[in-house]
C-alpha cells in the first residue's frame, strides 16, 4: 500500500508542475488564480498522502490549515476583481 501511495503522489507531483505552466503563462490573472489553487490543492492532497505513509498526523493539520488558508485565498481574489470589492465581478455591468 505504501507504494501506492508514493505512485499517487508523484502523479500529484506532475500535476503540480503542469499547473506551475499555466501559473507562469497566464494569460489572465484569472487563469493564474486558478493554477495557483490548484498548486495549493494538489499541494494539500500530497500532505495528506505523506501524512498517511509516514503516520505523523501533524502534517495532516498542516494540510487542513493549507487548505483552509486557500480557501481564503479564493475569495479575496473575487473580492478584488470587483469593482466595489463586495461582489461577484461577473455579475456587475
């Protein structure tokens, strides 16, 4: 079992670099948002996969706070695309 969790994170691992592309290249700060999330994403998933293999479940807090943090992220990218900073920027005319 322990090997396949290795297998899973190195696939978690490819994902990463893929999404670093799309952070890098952009081509709109949307898009870079969207690679960054799912860098932290796959991020958290990879903490949880070592957290799992090595049985240390103080990382698996830290992964919870990761995703959490993430998550906040998320919502203060929306908040400042809008242009009174309270809403969803696509929905505003």
């Amino acid at each position: 079992m322990t090997l396949f969790f290795y297998a899973a994170a190195m696939v978690i691992l490819l994902n990463i670099a893929a999404s670093l592309a799309r952070v890098l290249k952009g081509p709109t700060r949307a898009d870079r948002m969207m690679g960054a999330q799912l860098i932290g994403t796959a991020g958290v998933a990879m903490l949880v996969l070592l957290s799992l293999v090595h049985g240390q479940p103080g990382v698996l807090d830290v992964a919870l706070l990761l995703a959490l943090l993430a998550a906040f992220a998320a919502v203060g990218f929306v908040k400042s695309q809008s242009r009174d900073g309270a809403g969803d920027p696509e929905t505003e005319a």
